[in-house]
C-alpha cells in the first residue's frame, strides 16, 4: 500500500460483531487478574 500510495495512504478497522465471553473463559480471566476494583 505505501509504494501504491506514496506512503499517504490511510486506513481503518471496524469490529463486525460482537459476541458475549463463555462464563468459564470470563472466570480464568478474573481468577488471573490483578484488578482490585481500585482506579489511583
């Protein structure tokens, strides 16, 4: 793209969809996070 463009091209990405996290895939996550619930 940038030889094609000169190097003045641009360009952007949009999700297609959105879709809800399996509630055992959602509980490794918070069983590994960090997260306190506190924002300093």
């Amino acid at each position: 793209i940038r030889s094609m463009s000169q190097g003045r091209a641009s360009y952007y990405m949009e999700p297609s969809h959105y879709e809800e996290v399996p509630r055992n895939i959602v509980e490794q996550m918070l069983a590994k996070s960090t997260f306190t619930g506190r924002v300093e």
